[in-house]
C-alpha cells in the first residue's frame, strides 16, 4: 500500500514539474537558510557549557552609581573572592582573574608580542574545567611566576606540550615564568579565551584589602543544592561588613548616608551560562554576544519557513480545480477519505523531502560564507551530523505533515457530485484563506525590508556621525613601551617624516580598551555630593591636536610650563557636573592609591567639547586628561598618497631601535569599526535573509499568478476578442494580488516599527526611524510583487485567444 502511495506521489509530482520545481526550491532555500540559522543559534546557546560545574558557577558584577555615572561592571575588589569563602557557607570555591594586557615573549631572539595573558588564582582549575595534559593542577600557579600555557601556546615555544613543563619563559626581556602546567585549548565557545595563565600571587595588588579598587574579574562555584537567590541576598551585608568601615575612613560617611545620597556600590550575580549572551559590562574579559541576535535570528528563521510551508499549501490549494475530478473519480470508486488524506501527505512529505536533501547540500556549498559574515566557523563534522540527520528527518515528516494537513483535508473533502458537475469553486478569489496567506507571506517580507533599511540606516549613522574627533588617517603603532627610553626619541623621529602631520604618544586612545577611572573632588573636604567619576587619562601636550579634539574652553598643555604637570583637561560633561560657572583654573584632588591615603591636586586649565569614547550604545561620561608620560602607543595623524612607503619608514626607525620587536600597527578607523562589528555583521545577515525571505514569496506569487492566469484563460480570450488591450488585461490579473500586498503593508508597517525602535533603544546616540524608510518598503514590495506577477500576466495577456476558445 505504501510503495503504491509513493509511486502515484512521484507520477503526480512528475507529471506537474513546474508545480513541484517551485514547492522544492521554495521549500530547499527556507530549510537550508533555517539550517545555516540553527548552527548560529546552537553555537551561541552553547557558550561556557562545557564546563562541568557550569550549574553552580556565576561571576559577581558591581554596579556603581557615583560621582555622575551609572555602569554596571564585570569586575569586582580585589578581598571580595577571600570574603565571599570565609563568611557565606554557600560558597565552595573561587577564583579571580585580571587582565593586565599581553607581554612580549622571548623565542630565540625574537620577542613574540602576546596578548591573551590572564592573571588567575591557583584555583582556576577547581571552578572551570580546563583539562590540563601535563602538570598538577592543584599546585600549578601557587607559587609566585608561575604560568601554564595551553597546547597551542606550548607548541609555539616548545614544540611538545608534554615537555613544556619545568621550562621557563622570559617575559619583557627579563622577567621569568616557570611553566607548570599545559592545559587543553579553551573550546571557542567559553566568554574568555586565554593561552596564557599567570600566578595571580606575583601581583601585590592581589594582596592589597581595598574594597574599592574593582579590578578583579570574580567567579563563586556554589555548594550543591545552595540558592543563587538566597545567596546573592546576603551580599548587600557583606559589602556593609567589609567596605563600610572604609567608606568611613575615606569619605567620612557610613554606607546608609551614601546610599542615601543616591549612590550605589552594589554586588551581583549572573550565572556563567548567561554572561556570554546577556552581559555587556565595563571590564568584560572579551567582547560578548547579544541575546537579542539570537532570538531575532529564530524568529527569521521560523518566517522563512513559514513562507516556504505557506507556498506548498496556495499553491496545492490554487491547484484545487486540477485535482477535483481525481478526487471525484476516486470517492466513486470507492476510496475512503483517509486514503486520500494519506497520498495528498505522501506528496507532501516527498516534496519536502528532497528539498531537504538540497537543502543540506545548499547549506554545505555556502557555509563558509555564512561563517564569513557571521564570523564563526561552523563545519559539517560526525558531531554536527549526528543531531543534523535525525534533526532533518523529523523536519521533514512534521513540515511535510504541516505543510500538507490543509491541501489534504481540502481537497480529500471535495464532494463527488460536485465535482463532477463543475460546482466547484475556481480561481484565485475562490479561497479567503489563500488571500489570508497571502498578507502573512508579504507582511513577514515587508516586515525584513523595514527592519534592514532601519539596521543600514543606523549603521550609516554611526560611520558619518561626529564623535568629537577625528579618526580618519591616524595610524596607531601598539606597544611603544617596548621601547622603554627611546620610546620619546622615536615619536620625535617619526614626527619629522613626510607625511606625518602631527604624533601623540599614549595608550588612553578613544578606539582602544586602555582605561582608568577616578574619583575626583573639587576640594580636600571629600564631599561625594561634589564628587566626580571620571576616566582619569595620562596625555601629552600634542594629544588634543594629533586627534582633532576641539577646546571650548581654556588652554591645551603647554611642556615648557612646569606647573603642568599637575595641570588638567576636562571634558564638557565633566565640567557640567562640577556645577560651576567656570570650571578653568579650579581644583580636582584626586587619590593616587586605592585607600586614598595620598592625594594629588589637579588644576583644571581646558575644557575639550564632548567625545564618544565608549560605544554608541552608552552616554559619554566625564573624562579628564592629565599632562604626563604614557608609552602605551603612537598615534600618528598622516597626510600621504603613499601610505605604504610611509609604513616601511615608520617600520624602519621601529627595527633601528627594537630590532627584535614586533612591530604591530592598526587605523583609528577600523578600531572603531570593530566595536560595532556585530552589528555589521547582523546588517549583512539581515540583508540576505530578507533576499531570500522575498524571493521564497514571490516564488509563490509566481506559482499562484501562474493558475490565477490559466484558470481565467477563457476570460482572457473573450476579453481579447472584444477588444480589451494587453493593459487592461495585465491590470485585471493583477489587482487582486495588489490589493493584498497593500494590506500586507498595512499590517507590517507598525509591527516592524515597535520591533525596530525597540532595537535602537539599544543606542545612546541613534537615528530616528525615518518616513522614507516606510515609504521606500511599502514601494520595493509593492514594486516586486507586480513585476512577480506581470510577467504571467504579460504572458496570458498575450496569448492568442483562439487557443484558448477552440473548444468553445
């Protein structure tokens, strides 16, 4: 009975090629487009996961409100980890990590310049699950410059993992790591991916009992069976407990007059499989993703498919008058309903089945595509065939199911009276809930339209907006502290060189992750309603001019004045919360260690007009630059066709003077681009996305124009006999698919503007939704819907009408 279902399955499809073609390609772009979604939605869901404990691991964030900021951040004091054992019995472990930038690493006579250091308790290998294949974990960064690598760090330096133990490694020239250990590389989906882990014992910092230097990246492995909830309720007593007495001594005040004040220095929690799609706070130890992507995607992805499922029904449904007569002859013969039912599904079920089957072949040819827009780097292996497979077969029996249910009770439902006397409704119009589908398809397409012109829209506006500086044509040379003494006599070289208009040498850069924050207060009183919480940056006197800031105030640095060494430049919003008249020439003290026992007095000699230092996404805070000595980079403004010749310059005077240094360069403006990569990213996706979520629905509108066209193919030939031109005709045909393409915008145009102005909350500084855009995406569907349907309706208009009337 079975094998019969599918042999009369395969004649009908065959016997209707054009029918099939378009349900199969329709069907194998929606299933491979959900397919190439599905492995970004897994891969995202999937972060941190391998860790065993994951269950029971969450990193403390602070939340700070002071001195005229609001942050969230993933850092947390430095005796917090030791206080969290010793006084709350939920805790079994913890462990805390910092980053202190990369160092330079001695390989033979080169220095390898490294980035991916970590300092990190010896209790590192007690809370996350990294594997360690040569050494004692226990007792691997105990000891003060201690290090363990991962494998691919020790192949590098050592060739075999396995005897990269007891070996040393010289750091900067001079200081020496033992390594005690090799780990297993990090998998890609862990929130930080480090090849380097430093004893967390060789900083004296680690040590220090200053609860509010909020440097350290703090994780807690809770006791089977303890409460987050109940737990994360008793930090607030904790804070009280151990950083009260220190506010007091500070400040002069108790916790309560703080908070009072409007203040907060308040402890979290987010788990450990949360941070990577669900936190973005200062001090993360690597960019995190975004859970708003995720489910955007999903819901894309469940469009398309619907698209896809809503095409095989219009058009098994427009096709209803083809297949009455058979139904018609078969209830006659005797067949029950069910049989029917069954080989309408039969048909259904192998059509989408061998759009599964191009469908993974599509998804594998354009993988390494997608892996490029959505940088990922997903492969088809056993373990991703070993839940894709039984994944695709199950899709293909509940969409083939899905996808079939109507058209198989529909037409199995016919009556044979009827049909045979030809009482059956035919056409186009004959089903509302074909029109019905018909809106659903292009309102799902015209809601992807709006929602890519308003992500390109945005992302323009990020590019052209005035952030304050100027960011095109600075060249940045990194690590210029390697230098060490002859770092000044370089930037004063390269300064000389065609081509380079003006040099500023410091790490504090607007596009880098280079920060520090003080608390700043206009007198000795330490008053915190006068307080300000600025980034405090070290610049020199050519800073303001190499980066195009623009004063409004004051002077710039001056080197031949002595006195600016204790000079300072504020920015507008810094000076805005001062709440003084004229903020030039007054005082800001500000403390030069964690227990604020010293304190340096600043005088404020400028103020620079306000700019986007951080992401788009957050409000500029107050900023203060401080003259002094940074060797963190070069920042070099250019001015030269030959930009190649300039850099081999540049690269020479490096080499003269560190010529076993890497010499590591980048441009302002792709350091800016970068920050707002993912939401490149996501413009792309989105494009290509909504391209083929189009070209699945017109590809039923052309099917659905296609038997609208030949149902009234007698129409046509009396109305062309009488007369009617090729236009009139061409409009007839048309205006009712136009007609529910217009609601479709009607429906669609509000929708996708909540959901997009809902994503541009996400931004600080953002680009209202323009009138144009709703305008433009009302036009390109409308616009797209009638060139799908002309060309059928061109075609019948131009048919001569004796073939159609013969048999008349």
């Amino acid at each position: 009975m079975i094998k019969n279902y599918i042999k009369t399955a395969f004649r009908t499809l065959k016997k209707n090629l054009g029918f099939t073609a378009i349900n199969v390609l329709g069907l194998a772009l929606g299933l491979a487009t959900c397919l190439l979604i599905v492995f970004y939605v897994v891969d995202e869901l999937s972060y941190d996961k391998f860790n065993t404990k994951a269950d029971r691991i969450y990193r403390i964030n602070n939340d700070i409100k002071f001195g005229g900021n609001d942050q969230s951040y993933a850092s947390s004091p430095a005796p917090l980890a030791a206080a969290l054992v010793a006084d709350l019995p939920e805790v079994e472990k913890t462990v805390r990590l910092i980053n202190r930038g990369g160092n330079n690493v001695k390989k033979g006579n080169q220095n390898i310049k490294e980035d991916h250091m970590l300092f990190a308790d010896a209790s590192l290998f007690d809370v996350f699950t990294f594997p360690m294949i040569a050494g004692d974990p226990q007792k691997a960064l105990v000891e003060p410059h201690t290090v363990v690598i991962n494998e691919t760090v020790a192949r590098r330096y050592f060739n075999d993992p396995l005897q990269a133990v007891g070996k040393t490694l010289t750091f900067n020239d001079s200081t020496l790591y033992k390594v005690t250990g090799v780990i297993k590389d990090i998998p890609k989906q862990s929130h930080f991916n480090f090849g380097f882990f430093l004893s967390m014992s060789t900083l004296v910092e680690s040590k220090e009992d200053a609860w509010f230097s909020n440097n350290f990246n703090t994780y807690v492995l809770l006791r089977q069976g303890a409460d987050p909830e109940k737990f994360k309720a008793k930090l607030p007593l904790l804070m009280r407990k151990h950083a009260g007495p220190q506010l007091q001594s500070i400040l002069h005040i108790t916790f309560d007059q703080f908070e009072k004040a409007g203040n907060k220095y308040q402890l979290n929690l987010i788990a450990l499989k949360d941070i990577h799609l669900k936190s973005n706070a200062v001090s993360e130890l690597a960019p995190n993703g975004n859970i708003q992507y995720v489910y955007i995607f999903t819901a894309v992805a469940i469009f398309i498919l619907l698209i896809a499922c809503v095409n095989f029904m219009n058009l098994s449904t427009a096709r209803s008058s083809n297949r009455a007569r058979e139904v018609g002859v078969r209830k006659v013969l005797g067949s029950p309903r069910k049989y029917l039912i069954f080989q309408f599904l039969s048909e259904s079920v192998m059509v989408t089945f061998i759009a599964a089957v191009l469908a993974v072949i599509t998804a594998y040819l354009f993988l390494p595509v997608f892996n490029n827009m959505a940088d990922k780097s997903f492969s088809f292996n056993v373990s991703s065939l070993s839940w894709l497979l039984p994944g695709m077969l199950v899709a293909v029996l509940v969409i083939g199911c899905l996808a079939g249910f109507y058209p198989a009770f529909f037409l199995s439902a016919f009556q044979p009276i009827e049909v045979l006397k030809g009482k059956l409704a035919n056409g186009f119009k004959g089903s509302w809930l074909r029109s019905f589908l018909v809106v659903f398809q292009f309102s799902i397409s015209i809601f992807l339209i709006i929602g890519t012109l308003v992500i390109y829209n945005q992302l323009q506006f990020i590019q052209h907006k005035d952030l304050g500086y100027k960011r095109d044509q600075v060249m940045i040379v990194h690590g210029t502290w390697d230098l060490g003494n002859q770092a000044t006599a370089f930037k004063n070289e390269v300064k000389q060189l065609p081509g380079v208009l003006n040099a500023t040498m410091t790490g504090f850069l607007p596009t880098m992750d280079y920060r520090n924050s003080s608390s700043m207060f206009p007198d000795r009183n330490l008053d915190q309603k006068k307080a300000v919480l600025a980034q405090s940056w070290t610049v020199d006197e050519d800073y303001i001019g190499t980066l195009g800031l623009k004063l409004v105030k004051g002077r710039n640095f001056n080197k031949q004045m002595g006195t600016d060494t204790a000079a300072m430049i504020i920015n507008e919003t810094a000076a805005k919360l001062m709440n003084v008249a004229d903020p030039i020439n007054k005082m800001l003290y500000v403390p030069q260690d964690n227990m604020a026992k010293t304190w340096k007095g600043y005088r404020i000699v400028g103020v620079v007009k306000d700019f986007n230092f951080n992401s788009l996404k957050t409000n500029i805070t107050p900023v203060a630059l401080a003259y002094g000595d940074d060797k963190g980079a070069l920042s070099l403004k250019v001015n030269t066709a030959n930009i190649t010749t300039l850099m081999g310059l540049i690269k020479g005077k490096w080499k003269s003077m560190a010529p076993n240094r890497e010499f590591n360069y980048s441009f302002m403006d792709d350091d800016f681009d970068a920050t707002y990569r993912a939401e490149q990213r996501m413009g792309t996706i989105a494009v290509v996305f909504t391209t083929l979520a189009i070209i699945i629905a017109c590809l039923g509108l052309f099917g659905l124009a296609a038997y609208a066209a030949e149902q009234r193919s007698k129409e046509i030939g009396i109305r062309k006999v009488l007369g009617a031109e090729v236009s009139t005709i061409v409009a007839m045909l048309s205006k009712d698919f136009i007609k529910l393409v217009l609601i479709a915008i009607l429906v669609a145009t509000p929708l996708a503007w909540l959901a997009m102005h809902q994503w541009l909350q996400s931004f600080a500084y953002r680009q209202n939704i323009q009138w144009w855009v709703l305008a433009v995406s009302a036009f390109l569907a409308v616009f797209i819907a009638f060139a799908t349907i002309s060309f059928q309706s061109i075609k019948a208009a131009l048919m001569n009408p004796v073939k159609s009337l013969r048999s008349e």
